[in-house]
C-alpha cells in the first residue's frame, strides 16, 4: 500500500484529499503544519509527501529543504495555490520532484503520486548502505551493527552516513564540516571530535572491531583495519 504524507494547514483540502486517496487505496497521514510534517516524516518512511507551501510557521520551501538535508526519500509533490513561477523554481531548486498548481483534477493528483512512487521504487535498492557489520537504511533511518539496533540523533546519522559512503578513506575535519554542518560549521571548535566521541561509543561493543579510527590531525577514518 502506498503511503502518502499531506501537509497541508486547510483541512477541508486535507481531508479532500485523504478521502480522495483511501478510495484509490492509499494510506494517508495528514500533517496540518511544517514542523508536524517534519516529524512523523522522521519517524515513518512515506513513499509520497505532498506539501502546501504557503504553511503557518515553517513554510513549505524550508520543509522541504529540511526533508532533503535529512536525507528523506520520499517523492515530494509541492501542490501550491500560488503557481507563480518561482515558486515552482523555488521548490525544485530545494529538492521537490514534481509541481501541481492548486487547483488540480484529482484525477491528475493521483497520476502525479503514482509516478512519483513508482519513480521512488527504483532506486530505493540503493538506500542501504553497508560495511563490515554496520547497516544504515536510509529509508527508515535505521542504524544496526551485528543486527543490533543503534539509536542515532540526526547529527550523528549524517556523520556516519558521510563514512559509510566513503569507506577505508581518510576524511579531512574540513570535509566532514562541510559535509555534516554545512554552513553552520565553525573549525575554531572541536565539535567534529565530540561527535565522532559521541558515535563510537554507540557503534563500538567490546567484542568487535574498532571502525572509526584517528589519524592524527588529518582526520578520520571508517575501517576494519587499525
Ligand atoms: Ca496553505
């Protein structure tokens, strides 16, 4: 069953089209603010996620910013009643897959989701990423090693999810900055160590091998090797 997130503030067009999709068989969360929608799609894989952008509070651009940052798979449909150009532009520029003017034939809406989700399928093979006996999903966002579930907070996630792309290499402070806190990063402070501190002490048991190992004011390095 294909799963879709609505965030949309007018219930009235929330529940049209919830209604609308439970008739064509699709299962469908309506979440009435950005930050509502920031979290149950945090906590649950969507395989759509429309989104309004004119939202009170954190608006529909910056939700899907923060979707794409977090690494969200989704196909995201903006469906917006402003149509202007550059919204459209807007929306694609922060990592939106298809755009339908409000308003829209429902028919078309459920065309739109279809494609989007199956677009989606193709590629959701790749979106685990393995070494040794460490497992990411990046679908779910789930994080194991030896089949044993790690608990990651965002941060921590796009710290190993930066190794586990780019396995046995050394990664420079300023890549991992640049990657991980974008442009928020300050390289006066030592962040980057506390967080790799934070990470092995959840990836690292006893029994197993050392995976993320120190080279000396170089940077770091995800490997089964000393
Ligand atoms: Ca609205």
């Amino acid at each position: 069953m294909l799963r879709v997130l609505t965030i949309e503030d007018e219930r009235k067009v929330a529940r049209f089209i919830q209604k609308g999709l439970s008739a064509e068989g699709m299962e469908t969360t309506i979440a009435e603010s950005g930050d509502e929608g920031l979290r149950l799609a945090s906590e649950r894989a969507f395989d759509v996620i429309t989104v309004d952008l004119s939202l009170p509070g954190i608006d529909g651009i910056s939700v899907i910013r923060s979707l794409r940052e977090r690494q969200n798979a989704a196909g995201i449909l903006v469906l917006s009643a402003r149509g202007a150009l550059e919204d459209k532009l807007l929306g694609f520029g922060v990592g939106a897959d298809d755009y339908l003017p409000k308003p829209f034939a429902f028919d078309e809406l459920v065309v739109r989701i279809r494609a989007l989700a199956r677009r989606k399928t193709n590629f959701v093979q790749d979106l685990t990423l393995t070494y040794s006996d460490l497992e990411m999903d990046l679908r779910t966002r789930r994080v194991q090693r030896g089949g044993k579930e790690i608990e990651l907070t965002a941060r921590e996630f796009n710290l190993l999810e930066l190794f586990l792309r780019n396995p046995e290499q050394v990664l420079t402070r300023a890549k991992i900055g640049e990657a991980v806190w974008h442009e928020q990063f300050d390289r006066e402070t030592n962040v980057i160590e506390v967080y790799i501190m934070y990470l092995r002490k959840k990836i690292e048991t006893p029994n197993s091998p050392r995976l993320l190992h120190t080279t000396r004011s170089v940077g770091y390095r995800l490997s089964e090797r000393e």
